[in-house]
C-alpha cells in the first residue's frame, strides 16, 4: 500500500519527483460503450428525470444509468433525491444547483448519435457539484460564497476518478482554455499565478493524481477517497474564511497567491490521505 505519514511528506515526495522529471502513467479512459452497455442498480431514493429533442430520445436512459453507475461507484456520497438533465445542441455547461434546483443542462453537437467521452466527462462533472452543493448546504453565506474554486476540484475528481482519465475535463476543441483542469500534468505551486477558480488549482489536480488516483492499488479505494477528498476540500473553506474571499465577479479567488492557496490545500489533503492509508 502507497504509505503516506504527514502533509510535509507528501508535498516533500510531490516537489522531489517534479524536480526529477517523473511522470505517471494512467489508465486510458473506458469506451463510451463500456461505461453505458450494461444497466446499473436502481437507486431508489432518486428520481432521474431527462429532457431532450425527439432525435436524442434513445440517450435519455444512457443518462440515467451514467448518473446511477456515479451514485453505486461512490455509495459514501449523499446525493440529491432528484435530478433533471436536459439535454440540447451546444456545448456543455453548467446552470445552477443551489438552492433546490437541481438540473444540468447537457449540450452536445448537433449530429451526434451518441454521448461521446466529453460529454461524459460534462455530465459527472456538473452532477459533481450537485452532491458538492448538499455537503456545504448548511454552511455559512462566507463560506459558499468562497466554495467555487473548490467546488471545481471535486467536480473535476469525480469525473476522473469515473472514467479513468486523468485529462477527462479538458476541452480538446480548445486545451489550452482548460489546461489547468489536466490532471495528468504537475506544476510547482510557486510556479503557477491564475487564480481563475476553474485552474487556480492546478498544481494540487497534479498532486492527486501523481500520488494518489493513479496509484493502481489506491483504484478500488476510490468509492472511500473521493468522500474523502470532498470531506477535505469542505474542511478547507473554512478554514479559509477571513483569509480568502472571491473577487467582485465571483470568478477569483484573491487575498493570498495561487501558490499559497495550493500549499494549504495540498497540505491538507497530504494529511486526510495519509490518516487514510494507515489504516488501510
């Protein structure tokens, strides 16, 4: 098992192998038909509804067993007793699920005659925020407000850790707009300065999967770290208020340097990870 003692030791171990140029291999995403060829579990607490154009009808049930394969691969996760897709032209994106309203509006390309990957990767991914959003439900307005970076992160996870695919959320129509959301490559935290809360967290995306999703004995760990990883990313918030807050347009993160706000996160998760696999 893939030891970890303290946070100053991972992020010793994760600072150690940048500087030496170690790269991880990973385990190329499942096909689209895998992942949707076989009926998963009912998840009767849930009610799964999906909208879409009369061409698109035959998709609608491949969306509900994606969002059941989710719920039975992480069971440690709550998730919403309801949620609504709607499905259309266009490109993914994610509408609101705070307060009470939870539904995703899926877009894909036009002559599609079935889900690709991305879209896959598009629809945990919103679904990820879902489950965020009832976790921080009861937290303080300060505390929501700063969860959006963070909320990202756990979004990006979940879609990772359920296909297998470090770059699952990369836009491959335009990379270099989501390149901070690559997991499969690392960076310094030193050497990193946006702080746009989709790719302030680049360097710790980097850290999860060098040293903890792509170890192969950690895989069928997943449905027991990724609550963890949520539980951890929650846990941060707060102890980031009245150090951090969000910018006028919610899109930032200011108040320290990206480079800081990755070394206390990374420490952190360093720490929850490593109480992890002790006892395991």
């Amino acid at each position: 098992m893939y030891k970890l003692t303290t946070g100053f030791f991972v992020l010793n171990i994760f600072f150690v192998s940048l500087a030496q140029g170690n790269s991880t291999p990973f385990k190329p995403a499942e096909s689209c038909a895998s992942i949707s060829g076989s009926k998963s579990e009912e998840v009767p607490v849930q009610k799964i509804s999906v909208e879409s154009p009369r061409k698109w009808s035959s998709l609608k049930s491949q969306i509900a067993d994606i969002i059941k394969k989710v719920n039975k691969k992480f069971d440690g996760l709550l998730v919403p007793d309801k949620i609504h897709v709607v499905l259309d032209e266009g490109a993914g994106r994610f509408t609101r699920s705070y307060p009470g309203i939870n539904e995703i509006d899926l877009y894909i390309l036009g002559e599609s005659k079935s889900l690709s990957l991305s879209d896959i990767a598009n629809l945990v991914h919103e679904y990820g925020h879902f489950i965020f959003n009832l976790k921080i439900k009861g937290m303080t307005e300060n505390a929501r407000s700063l969860s959006g970076a963070y909320q990202e992160v756990f979004a990006d996870v979940l879609a990772v850790c359920f296909l297998g695919d470090p770059r699952a959320n990369l836009d491959f129509d335009a990379p270099s707009a989501t390149l901070g959301r690559n997991f499969a490559e690392v960076i310094l935290p030193e050497n990193w300065h946006n702080n746009e809360i989709h790719d302030i967290f680049w360097p710790t995306r980097g850290f999860l999967w060098s040293h903890i999703l792509s170890k192969p004995q950690n895989i069928d760990k997943y449905p027991v770290i990724v609550p963890l990883i949520l539980e951890t990313l929650v846990d941060q918030i707060t102890s980031e208020i009245g150090v951090l807050e969000p910018d006028a347009f919610g899109s930032r993160l200011v108040g320290s340097s990206p480079a800081e706000i990755n070394n206390r996160l990374i420490t952190s998760l360093g720490l929850k990870l490593a109480q992890f696999s002790e006892n395991h």
